[in-house]
C-alpha cells in the first residue's frame, strides 16, 4: 500500500494526470492501465488527497485574509497585500482558479473510472459506492470553495483534456453560487455512501508513517449539512449535523459520551479539551493548563489519541519528508518562518472583551491561539507541531473541520429553525445546564429538550435516579472555554442570538480558515452587505489603514465580494 500510494501521489501531485497536463505518457501509467483493481483506486483516492493538500495555503490566505481576524505584516508582498485590501489584480497567485479545477478534474477522471470499474467488475458494489461518494463530496467541496470566493463559475462534471478547455464560455457557462448550490446539493446528497470509509471493511484505512487516515478524508455528511446551511435550509442542516454529532452511537467508533460532543475539563488530570486551572486554584490565573498535551491548546497540539480524534473530524498532515511543504510556518511563524500575517487587532479584542468564571477578564483561548514571546503577536495554532531549533523539520497539520465548528453550525442552524434556546444552550453552557432546575435533585423530567428530532436531547445526569444519558458530558462551547455565559435574554432575540454565534466562533475558530465564508454566509442570508463590510471596516480602521472608510464603500456591493475569475 505504501508503494502505491508513493507512486499515486508522484502521478496526481507533482506530475498530474496525463489528460490534464499533457504529459508524455511514456513518463506515466497508460490510462488503461492505471485502474486494474482496488489497490489502483485506493491510489487514486490517495494521490487526489495528496494534490488537495497544494491548496492549503491559497485556502487559509483567501478565507482568513479577507475577512476581519488577519491583516498582514510588513514582510508581506504585493499578493498578500491585495487580498488584504481586497484589491486584487490580474496575475494574484491566491486568485488563481487554476490550482483548484487542477484537482476537480481529476475528480472527474477519478469518478469516471470508478464507475468503469465497477461496471467491469474490477471492485465490488461496496468498494465503488464508498470511493465514488468520498471524491464527489471532495468535489462539492471544492466547488462550494470556489463559488465562495469567485461568486460565478463554471460547474463541470466531464471528464476535459485540460483546464485551458473551461475558458470557453460558450461550452462551459457560469453559474451564480445560488444555482451552484443547490445543484451541489442535489450532486452530494444522492451520493451512494454519505457515511465515511469503515475501519473494518476499507483498504483505505491504515496507518502510513505514523499517520493513521481515517481523519484524512472528507466527512460527507458534514459537506452536506454545510451546503443545506448554505441554501438556508435549516431544519436538513441541523438534522445532517446532529448525524455527525451521534457518529460514535451510529458507528460504534468512539466514546459515545464524548465523541463530538464537546465536554468540560477533567479538573483532576486535565485530560481534555478545555480551558482548565489547576484544582482549588482556579481564581490564581498562573494556574492555567497550558500545555499542548493537556487542554484546550492540545487541540492543536497533541498527538493523535482517543482525546484528539473526539475534536477532530477532518485533518490532513504535512511531513518534512514529503512535498508539498507546510506552509504555514512561513506564513505565520516568525521564529522559523517569514511571518507575513497576523492576528487582527480586531481579533485581539474579541478575546479581551470577555470574562472567565474567575473573573480572569479576557478569553484564555487568546494564549493558545496567539504567540507574543517574540514581542509581536503571531498565529500560533499552527505551530505546535513545528520545533524552531529543527527548522528544517516543517512538520504540521491543515485544519479543516472540528466537533466546535461542527456545534456552532448546528447553533446557527437551530437558531433559524426557530430553536433558539437549543442553538444558546449549544453556544453556551450545555444541554444539561440550560435545561436544568438547580433546585431539583429529581432529574427524571429536566436535563433534556423533549422536543422531536434533530433537536431531541438528553443530558440528564443523577444519583437518585441514577442517569448517565449521551450527552450529559456535554460542555457548550463557552462552557469548555470556562467563560461566563451569555444572558438567556437572547433566546428571544435570534438576529441577537446568531450575532453571539459568529462573535463565538471568531473566538473559538480563529485562523482556521472559517471567518470570511461565515461572514458571506450571514450577509447573504440577511441581505445586508452592510454586515461583512462594517466587519472589514472595523478590521482596518483598528489596524490603521487609511483606506478603511473606502474599501467599506466598495464592499457595500455584493459583486465586490467576489474575486475575478480567470483562467
């Protein structure tokens, strides 16, 4: 397996296929050649991945540089400078297109064989269902990328020779990311397999150099709650979210108590994910657990455990012994790498305007998630893998979708749908907590929602009766944060409400290549350009730019949103 996923790679990542790029074809596999049987389809699976990862850094440029979490720093070029101030010109290596449809278009080859292979008998029903279903959604994906940033694109499923063929307008016409939606949504959700690829009956899931992989391909369901969230359908997205969030009781993988579900902090070992003191010292600030093996900061920092793999739910490694590099490093270490982009000073606000249940009066997260020891604060997340006495070694990890993410998308969700004391019980302090009577030893009627599903809940612990129901563990995202809670006076106030929801995910999300698609996503549905433009507004005017007030005026026009396409 090894080999072929070291020669599938060197074919789709550095070479690319022969359609594609025009390679002589004596350097590759003959194309009939190159899907004999499941080994050569789990190869293309892999080397699709591998491809993926290029786009990291274009990924986390476009999603956190526009939006009001990043500016650059003085050792940014021009490219970095344009999309800072969304002024983008012909020839911007992140505005490039091209990268992302180099990877569709295997998509497609991939798919085509897939069912080729099928029909010839050369893998099983369930081998095809499974790889055909995981590249589609790799593909909706992709395409949900692209429609974000660029507004209006062509959406191809053929099989091309090359992407140069997209440019004809006439053969390929764009689609508004309206219609691109909805068409995605309709691509992904006849799927054939939405679940992902099973321990126990996948060739796919393996250990290779350390890495196990079944975190390296994309959640299926989650795509798809994301493209109903997308299309304002709330009642689908918030039931296809709460299927993920029941993974491990759906799937036996996992601690149903804890997998996904966002718990508190263990305060005896510390043996979690959660801001955290020392015991019977939490009003002593200095007692803060902050450590990459311990903590909310091991999210990111920790190796690959039971703990880590109930956070994460989509992750993709880079090794120094491997191309493509990591490259996030450059872009934010300033120890090691180039730093060329750091945290906002609107960034550094949303976490010194909250309070802790110490009355520590700034959110800890802001500690793990920003480094200062070099006297300018720089993105740490992404560091923790990365040892600056080995500089060579750029080891590290992309981080694509996490159980927090996946709850405050189901806030945002259940808030639309009219739930709005579940999407503030989800926000804040947990299902149990905010539905529960203090007063009350008998817990038989309280800790639970009592409503139908996917807003049906049951955190319901006690002695007397003894209950110990699946998501009694259940933290919040502000009770894992140990902050105070936000008033219940928002759970009748859902615009209010969905503005708690974004400013927690700000907090809790920052860096990780969310914010500008929440902040397209909130303007859209509330047909308000006034919203993401007084973000950006705020952004700059807080970091000093002079040219605040006027790239506020360009942003109040929806089509300025969007990046030029270009192929």
């Amino acid at each position: 397996m090894k080999i072929i996923i070291g020669i599938s790679i060197i074919l789709f990542c550095f070479a690319g296929c022969k359609k594609i790029l025009n390679v002589n074809p004596e350097d590759l596999l003959s194309e009939e050649n190159a899907y004999q049987d499941i080994h050569d389809a789990d190869a293309a699976v892999i080397g699709i991945y591998g491809q993926l990862t290029q786009l990291a850094e274009q990924y986390i440029v476009l999603n956190e540089l526009r939006g009001d979490l990043t500016d650059i720093t003085e050792n940014a070029n021009a490219d970095l400078s344009e999309i800072a101030l969304h002024n983008v010109k012909s020839g911007n290596k992140y505005a490039d297109p091209r990268p992302f449809y180099s990877v569709i278009l295997n998509c497609n080859d991939a798919l085509y064989h897939f069912e080729k292979m099928y029909t010839e008998k050369r893998i099983t029903l369930e081998e095809y269902q499974a790889r055909y279903s995981d590249i589609g959604a790799l593909r909706s994906w992709l395409y949900l990328q692209l429609g974000i940033q660029y507004g209006s694109i062509p959406y191809v499923t053929d099989r091309l020779s090359n992407i140069d063929s997209l440019s004809d307008n006439t053969k390929f016409p764009k689609i508004g990311l309206d219609s691109l939606i909805v068409q995605l949504i309709s691509f992904t959700q006849s799927l054939p397999d939405l679940n992902s690829y099973s321990a126990s009956s996948s060739s796919l899931i393996l250990t290779l150099d350390g890495y196990p992989t079944d975190k390296f391909f994309i959640n299926r369901k989650a795509l798809l709650g994301d493209l109903y969230l997308w299309n304002n359908d709330y009642i689908k997205a918030a039931t296809t979210y709460r299927e993920v969030m029941e993974t491990a009781t759906l799937t036996g993988v996992g601690d149903v108590f804890s997998y996904y579900k966002i718990g508190y902090a263990e305060v005896v070992t510390h043996e979690d994910l959660s801001v955290g003191y020392t015991r019977y010292q939490t009003q002593n600030y200095n007692t803060l657990i902050n450590s990459t093996t311990q903590g909310w900061k091991s999210i990111f920092g920790r190796s690959i455990d039971d703990l880590w793999n109930s956070e994460w739910i989509w992750s993709l490694p880079f090794n120094a012994s491997f191309t493509p590099k990591n490259p996030f490093i450059d872009l934010f270490s300033i120890s090691g790498g180039k730093y060329l982009i750091r945290p906002s000073q609107v960034a550094l606000d949303n976490w010194n305007g909250v309070m802790q249940q110490n009355g520590v009066p700034f959110d800890a997260r802001k500690v793990f998630s920003v480094d200062t020891s070099y006297g300018k604060p720089a993105i740490a997340k992404y560091g923790y893998y990365f040892d600056p006495l080995t500089p060579l070694l750029k080891n590290g990890k992309w981080f694509l979708y996490r159980a927090a993410l996946l709850h405050l998308r189901y806030a945002e969700a259940a808030n639309r749908a009219g739930r709005t004391k579940i999407a503030w019980a989800v926000t804040n302090w947990g299902i149990g907590s905010a539905y529960d009577d203090a007063s009350q030893s008998n817990k038989t009627n309280l800790m639970q929602t009592n409503d139908v599903a996917p807003f049906d809940f049951d955190a319901r612990t006690g002695e007397l009766p003894y209950f110990r129901s699946p998501w009694y563990k259940n933290a919040g995202i502000r009770g894992r944060a140990y902050l105070l809670s936000y008033p219940t006076s928002l759970q009748s106030q859902p615009l209010a409400l969905e503005d708690s929801i974004m400013s927690e995910s700000a907090r809790e999300l920052a860096f990780e290549g969310n914010r500008w698609q929440d902040l397209v996503r909130i303007a859209r549905r509330r047909k308000d350009p006034s919203y993401l433009a007084d973000k950006i507004y705020a952004r700059l005017l807080r970091d000093g730019n002079a040219n605040a007030s006027v790239i506020r005026s360009k942003l109040l026009n929806e089509q300025n949103w969007y990046l030029p396409f270009s192929l």
